[in-house]
C-alpha cells in the first residue's frame, strides 16, 4: 500500500474484471473484495521498486501498478491516512515465499500476469 505495508492477496483476473481479494486463511472467510473492470485500466506501470533517500522501509525488488479511474491523484488526506483504500492504483510484487516449489512460483510470477492483465 502507499505506506509502505505487505498486504496478502488473491488476484482472480476474469475477462472483464480484476478481482482482488483480501482472504482470511485461518477463519476461512474473505474479508473485503475489490472489483477493477478492466474498461477502466488507464494504464500498467513496471519496474523496480524506489524509495525516497531516508526512507526507513526500503525494499529490493521490483513490482507492478495497475491504475484506473483516469488518472485521478489521491486526496491529501488519504495520502497521509495509512488506513486509507479509495486509491486509483493497486500495486503487486512477487510472494516472499514464491520459490518454495515450481507450482507456487507459477502462481505468483507478475511477469505472467502483466502479460495476461
């Protein structure tokens, strides 16, 4: 998300959607969907990941950002509100745990699903 926090998700991309899913593993529910048509992609951004100079949370890697709803910049109050979730964007990186085995490395490759998206 915007601060910086590792969210895990299910992504489940359909003809006409991008699902994204928030999914509770351990109580067996979900808790929250986001539904993105994908009429409204404006744009697919890819890359390595960069932080500005002091930041105290800097990752390696690299990720990928899927925006919509034309390009429309965040309000300042929920650029500064770590619980904010009405952002045009939503960005994806690969599992920490993806090289476990060659099925799970599958599941998780942005490169695949970026060409797919």
């Amino acid at each position: 998300d915007h601060w910086n926090n590792e969210k895990e998700r299910l992504v489940l991309l359909t003809e006409n959607s991008l699902l994204v899913f928030k999914y509770d593993f351990i109580l067996l529910y979900c808790e929250q969907i986001q539904r993105i048509q994908l009429n409204y992609v404006d744009r697919i951004s890819q890359g390595s990941f960069s932080f500005p100079k002091r930041s105290l949370l800097k990752r390696e890697g690299e990720g990928m950002r899927v925006f919509w709803d034309r390009l429309r910049e965040p309000s300042f109050v929920s650029k500064w509100n770590p619980f904010a979730i009405d952002f045009p964007y939503v960005t994806f990186t690969h599992h920490p745990v993806r090289t476990i085995n060659d099925t799970f490395a599958a599941l998780c490759d942005i490169h695949k699903f970026s060409e797919q998206l």
